[in-house]
C-alpha cells in the first residue's frame, strides 16, 4: 500500500459519503468506468502490439528508482509506489513529482504499472479518481479546453452529473491524481506566463497542462509527469515536489525479465548465458527496452556465437532482421537479403520516420502513412502499431512500435535513400550544438525530400521533443554507417552516396570533439587543467562507438591534454561506459576519471576496464558498485603502472571488497589515495585491510568514513599505520570508535612523521579517550589537527581540552 500523504480517516469519511446520497453513487460508478478504462488502457505492453499481447501483470519487472541529488542526504532506493510518496520531497507546496529518464528507460511502462495498480485497487488506495495523459495524445487536441474538458474528453466521460463529479474533483483536489506521459514529446516548451486560474476558462491544452503542473489550476492535486532528463528546464523545475530518476534495469532485473519474457526456462537461461559472455551486451540490457529486443530476438542472438551485437545499432538491426525473416517469402534468407527482399518497406517506413522526427511528430494518421505510400502489408510487419491516444475524430492513428525505433528507421531512410540532400547528414550532426542553444532546425528538414508537403504538422521551430530524438537518430546514422555494416548498405543503394555519407559523419565526430577541446579553460596557474563534460560530449563519444571507427577515438584523443576528465552527473551506465572506454583508452597521458554520481555498476565497472590504464585516479562515488565490481577493478588495475587513486565513496560495499583492496596496496607501492567512506565495512574488513597497509609504504591519504569499524577495526588500522612514513590524512569519521581505538590511534600521532590531519568527527570517544591523544600530540610537532567534533564530551570538558590542545578542534 502506498503511503498516505494525508491523514488516514478520510476514505473512511468519503466512502460512507458515497454510498449515501445519490450523487455519490454517480461519483462510484464514474471511479467504476474510470478505473475499467484505465485497466483496459494499461494491461497490455505496447511493444508487443506487433508481435503478441503480453500482459503487464505478467512481464513487468522492477526498475532502478533513484532521487535526484537535490534531495539531498537521501540515498535508498525507491520502490514503485515511493514515486507519489512523501520521500525525498524537496518542496511540500509543489503537487508535481517528475520521473526522467533516457528513450526506453520505462517511464511509460512505470506509468502503465501505477495506472494498473490503482485500477485493481493493488495500490495508490488514497487516490478516488486517477486521470491518466500521454502528451502525445495532447498533441492531437488543437481545440482550446477548460480543465472539465479535458478531463471528462480526454480520458473518462461521467454518464450523468458532470457538474458534481466535476465540484468533486475541485473540493478533494487530495483525493486525485494526474499523470501525464512524456512531458518531452509536447510540442511546446515549458512557459510559466501564461495563467488560467479559472476552471472554466477554455485555453489551449498545453496551457492547462503547464498551470495544472504549477498549481494555478486544481491546486493539491497530485501530478506525476514522466520526462528524457534534458527536456526539463529550470522554469519548470522550480514547480516540482520532487524529482525521481529512472535508471532502467538492475542486474537483477535483466535476469528477472529475460526469465519472465520467455516461460521456457531452458531458452531463458541460454540468453542469459549468451548475455554474460558479452558484456557489452550485457550493459546494453540496463535499458529495458533494448533488453526486451534481446529477449524478442533470441533466437538471432543464440545462433550469431561470435558475431553478437556489441552496439545499439546491432541490436535494432537483429530486430529489423527478426520482424522481417517472421513475414519473409523466401525463409532463410542469409546475409542482407532480408533487407533487399524489404527495402520498399524499409524507406516508406523510414520516410515517414524522419518526417515525423524532424516535425516532433510521433503520432500518424492513415493519410500521413499513405503519403509515405505505407500499404497494409507494410503495417503488419509490426513497426508501426495503432495508437492508444484517442483522436478527435476517432480515426486510427499510428505510431512506432517505440519512439527509439521511429529514430532508427530516420536513421534507415538517411543511410538508404537516394532522396536525401548532401547536406542532411552534416545538418543533422552539426543540429546538435543548434539545439543546445535552442536554434531553428528547418534547416533539416528542408534537407529531407517532402517534408514540406506535409503541411499540417511542420511546425517552425525545434521543440523541447526534436533535440534527442535528433540526437538518437544521429547514433544509429553513425552505427550504420560502420565499417562492419555499410558493406550491406551497398547492395541496396549507391556505393559513393555511402561512401560520402560515411566521410561525412567521420568529419562531424571529428569536429564534434575538436570543439569540444577547445572549449576547456586554460588552467589556473599552478592547477590542474580539467575538462567537464559539456551537454553532447557523450553523445558523441557513443556516436563513435556506434561507427567502431578506433582511428576517429585515436584521432581525438591524441589531441586531448588535460589532467582530470570529470562526468559527474552524466547519467553514465554501463552502456556508456563501453563507448568511454572505447574512446578514452586512446588517451596519450595517463588523467584523473571522475565518474560520480552516475549509475556505473558492476558492469560499467568491467566495461571501462579497457580504459583504466590511463587513468592515474578514478572517482567513482555514488554508482552502485558492489564487491564484484571491485574485485574485477582491482584485479586489473594493480598491473597498471599509472594508477594511484580510486575514491569509491557511498557504493554497496561489504568486507568482501578489502580483500580485493588489501591484495593492491600490497601490490603497489605507487598508490597514493584510497577512499572508501559510507560503504558496509566492518571491524573484520579493517582488520583485512590492515594487512594490505602494513605493507604498504605510499598511501597518503585513507578514508574510510561513514562504515562501522568500531574499536576492533581502529585498531588494527593504527597497528597497521603506527609507522609510516606516508600517511599524511586518515579519516575514521562516524565508525563508532570509543576510547579503546583512540587509544591506538594516538599511537600512530605519537610516531608518524608524516600525518597531519586525523578525522574522528562522529564517533563515541570520552574525555578519556581525547586524553590519549592529548599525551600523544605532545611528542608531534608537524600534526596540524585532529577533528573530534559530535563524540561523548560534555561542553565544559570541550573547553577545557581546547585550551589544553588547541589542535584539537571540535
Ligand atoms: P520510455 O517511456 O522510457 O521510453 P518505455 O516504458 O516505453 O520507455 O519502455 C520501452 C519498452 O521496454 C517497453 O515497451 C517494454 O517492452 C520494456 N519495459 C520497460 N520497462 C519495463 C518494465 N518495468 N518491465 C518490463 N518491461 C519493461
């Protein structure tokens, strides 16, 4: 059960109400035909539409849920129904939660999953009246609307008593939920001008929806919005209750998936074998809908051994390949045939792709498939799938089977097509820097054949919902275009145009990333240089992962010089970190890697491993890194000569890990810096790591904040320290130290030359305790401060020990 925002005693109050008068009645049956309506809506998985029926109930599998870093200190993981919960809020006046996440990362799945629980009434309990919205569909509604409107049209019409259902609504606004699917794909961007405080005042849908959002309209009722991360904009952020981060699928959740997508658990356990020999495959599948094509296309990926799909662009073309061979004529056919069998259909399809890519359009009528000259036969391929959204005139509408597949068949028609101006690959390349600073894209679409006879639904200017699509359209273009597949491309078109097309975006990447490297500041005099990741660069980086073109990465690297290459908050998976690694790896001098706050994981972990050779520290805070992570890093990195530095800060690690650890600092005597606060490491991983220290003479700086070593682990930790020569900082901070291990440790202040800070903040020492440290501070004059702030000392004795050491600082 969802936990209530409100206080428990209303339901009770209301249903009694409802089965009291006869309004109230009214009010039950419209939950009633709601609820069927949003149960009929939601429990099938549209992906499937082409394919089968596969029911929500039966598929669905929990994805990684995560709070933004503006809620701040807040670190669990969220279950599904945490999402309308009070956790993590960061603004109790606002009513709107956003839920961001990449193409295919479940957000609309997310949404389906509340829309069905609260039609079973499996949860969300609280909430009388759930009104669900696809901003795809809000596209299609040009009429201007009030709130009952849209409400009563769009998703439920009551049969009697709209007036009442309608006050209902305005006098419990706490008792209703709004959401609205894929904010990115509205056409017009956030604006915050534009108010409709009144409820019957009629005005376009998007200017309802962004007062609903910012509680000018129905204030107090819950709004949950699903968004890609960049559509966003601070205009908008402002107005958010709380913002919740969709990360995709946990290794776990692959597992539970691929078992759940195929009921013969012998097929199951043959694609996750498959899966584990390839990593790199293995890291795409954290996007759940790249997981559900390897899941549908098992049998393609069973019989391909060692040519298996390492790219995105190889998993959408083994699809292509799957839907086309189900309606092949001649069946097995090898190589490219498939494609030239179906190359008709290929660029109908890919026409009407990229018309609606670059007109924000997702959504087809019959006549915009026919324009693009799509036959019946061409649908039930299983592309294109009829539309859920209800259209003004009840006419079918059409729709790619996912908004990723609509920009790999862009990509298709952009490679294949004879019809394509010269300049529609550079435009489309070089768009993304336009985008980013909110330009026109016409210049695009009137690269592509016949996008101005589309009339209607051309609209002026590039909308929140063009830049990654473009970006998304942009890779598969690149991954087509690689060396391993443009051979196939050849047989259906001419040899030059690809031949062009490919010099074409190796330039782009090429000038992509120069520009890039421009960008970095010149260093500060006496600082490090450092480059932070601007908007686009993994972007790029993943465009050249998808061409497999190593000269374009040697190419860009050798002319990168920087220090620290810093990625936090880049939204880096482990498909991600094969392209980093991919590129990086060809870096000329060794660099600082600072991956915090990114959602790298175990695999990512494997997957950068190709890179880590040039790396002298690596920051991989916040990433969800277990001890096999570690063990796999540690494994590799002790043989590299570079390495000196991982901070691991606020990862899932256990004991197990310093095991992995105590073997390198063993091994390395160039290792500098170790961090590894707020894991799960106890007295029995101090002990543990104590071995590796004791024989270690580099490390200067020791972390281990936040775990729970306690006297036990203090003082195998200052047995092991007692003599070094390195050490300079040591940070025991919150570990439940008492006064035994303030005890051992003053051994170490008593005799190290080198120490200078020691960080005991948080834990559990006594006056007697600092005594040890006092005597021992006697015998070091170097010692610069031991930090004792939050341990068992009363004010006065705080006082006193002040003016007797005034090292110590509290
Ligand atoms: P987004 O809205 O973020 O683009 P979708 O929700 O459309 O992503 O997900 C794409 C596809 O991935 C779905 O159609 C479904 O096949 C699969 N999928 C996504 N989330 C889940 C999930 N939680 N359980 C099972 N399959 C999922």
């Amino acid at each position: 059960m969802v936990s209530s925002r409100h206080h428990g005693s209303w339901r009770v109050n209301l249903w009694d109400k409802v089965t009291a008068g006869p309004s109230w009645t009214q009010l039950g049956k419209y939950q009633k035909k709601l609820s069927s309506s949003v149960s009929a809506q939601s429990c099938f998985l549209s992906t499937y539409g082409g394919t089968s029926h596969v029911s929500l109930d039966d598929v669905f599998t929990e994805v990684q849920l995560e709070l933004h870093h503006s809620s701040s200190g807040v670190h669990q993981p969220l279950d599904l129904e945490d999402v309308v919960g009070s956790v993590g809020t960061v603004n109790k006046d606002a009513d709107t939660v956003l839920v961001s996440g990449e193409a295919g990362s479940g957000k609309s799945t997310l949404l389906q999953r509340l829309h069905l629980l609260w039609a079973q009434r499996a949860a969300l309990r609280d909430f009388v009246l759930l009104f669900p919205f696809s901003c795809r569909g809000l596209n299609l509604e040009h009429r201007e609307l009030c709130v009952q409107e849209l409400l009563f049209q769009h998703c439920c019409w009551p049969d009697r008593e709209q007036e009442e259902i309608f006050q209902f609504i305005l006098d419990h606004p706490h008792l209703i939920l709004f959401t609205f699917d894929g904010l990115d794909e509205l056409k017009e961007g956030f604006v915050d001008e534009l108010r409709v405080c009144c409820p019957t005042q009629r005005a376009p849908v998007h200017v309802l929806l962004f007062n609903l959002i910012q509680g000018t309209q129905l204030k107090g009722v819950m709004k949950v919005v699903t968004s890609r991360p960049g559509a966003v904009g601070p205009g908008l952020k402002k107005h958010l209750r709380k913002e919740v981060l969709l990360k995709g699928f946990s290794p776990s959740g692959i597992d539970c998936f691929v078992r759940k997508h195929h009921s013969d658990s012998a097929v199951a356990a043959k694609v996750l074998e498959s899966l584990q020999a390839n990593t790199a495959l293995l890291g795409l599948c954290h996007s759940p809908v790249l997981c559900w094509i390897v899941s549908q296309c098992h049998k393609e990926l069973l019989s391909c051994g060692e040519g298996s799909p390492q790219t995105v662009t190889d998993v959408y073309l083994m699809i292509l390949q799957h839907f086309f061979q189900h309606h092949s004529t001649s069946k097995g056919t090898t190589g490219a045939g498939w494609l030239q069998e179906h190359l008709r259909t290929v660029l109908h399809l890919g026409q009407l792709a990229s018309e609606g890519i670059t007109s924000s359009c997702c959504v087809f009528s019959g006549a915009d498939l026919e324009t693009c000259g799509i036959t019946e036969k061409d649908v039930c391929m299983g592309f294109l799938v009829q539309s859920k959204d209800v259209s003004p005139g009840n006419s079918k509408r059409y729709e790619f089977l996912h908004v990723t597949m609509q920009c790999f068949f862009a990509a298709l028609y952009i490679v294949l097509s004879g019809d394509t101006d010269c300049s529609t690959v550079p435009k489309l390349f070089e768009l993304q820097d336009v985008t980013e600073t909110g330009l026109s894209s016409t210049c695009l679409r009137a690269c592509l054949p016949s996008a101005d006879q589309q009339g209607g639904h051309l609209e002026e200017h590039t909308t929140a919902a063009e830049a990654p699509n473009l970006q998304i359209t942009a890779t598969f273009v690149s991954g087509l275009l690689s060396q391993r597949h443009k051979r196939s491309w050849q047989r259906c078109c001419s040899k030059a145009a690809v031949e062009r097309k490919v010099r074409q975006v190796t330039r782009c990447l090429s000038k992509g990333m120069q520009k890039h490297f421009r960008s970095i500041p010149r260093p500060v005099p006496g600082e490090k240089k450092s480059m932070h990741a601007m908007p686009g660069f993994v972007w790029l980086i993943k465009c050249i992962y998808e061409m497999q073109e190593s000269r374009i990465a040697k190419d860009a690297m050798s002319k990168l010089e920087v220090d620290h290459l810093k990625l936090t908050y880049c939204n880096i998976g482990p498909m991600e970190c094969t392209a980093l690694a991919y590129v990086l790896q060809h870096i000329k001098s060794p660099v600082g890697l600072q991956l915090d706050n990114n959602s790298v994981g175990d695999v990512g972990v494997e997957q950068l491993l190709p890179c880590v050779h040039v790396c002298n520290s690596l920051y991989l805070r916040n990433n969800n890194i277990t001890d096999e992570g570690i063990r796999r890093l540690t494994a590799k990195v002790v043989h590299c000569d570079n390495f000196q530095k991982i901070a691991l800060f606020n990862n899932r690690l256990t004991d197990a890990s310093t095991l992995h650890i105590s073997h390198l600092l063993k091994a390395k005597q160039s290792f500098l810096s170790l961090r590894l606060g707020n894991n799960n490491i106890t007295a029995e991983g101090a002990k543990r790591l104590a071995e590796g220290l004791r024989r270690n003479h580099s490390l200067k700086f020791l972390g281990l904040w936040g775990n729970k070593i306690g006297d036990a682990g203090a003082e195998a930790i200052a047995g092991a320290l007692e003599n070094s020569k390195s050490l300079v900082w040591l940070s025991l901070v919150g570990n439940g130290v008492g006064n035994a291990g303030a005890r051992a440790l003053s051994g170490i202040v008593r005799n190290s030359l080198s120490l200078e800070e020691l960080w005991l903040t948080q834990n559990c020492i006594t006056r007697a305790g600092v005594e040890y440290l006092i005597q021992a501070l006697k015998h070091n004059t170097h010692m610069k401060s031991v930090w004792l702030k939050n341990n068992d000392l009363s004010s006065e004795e705080v006082e006193e020990v002040k003016l007797i050491e005034p090292r110590l600082i509290f």
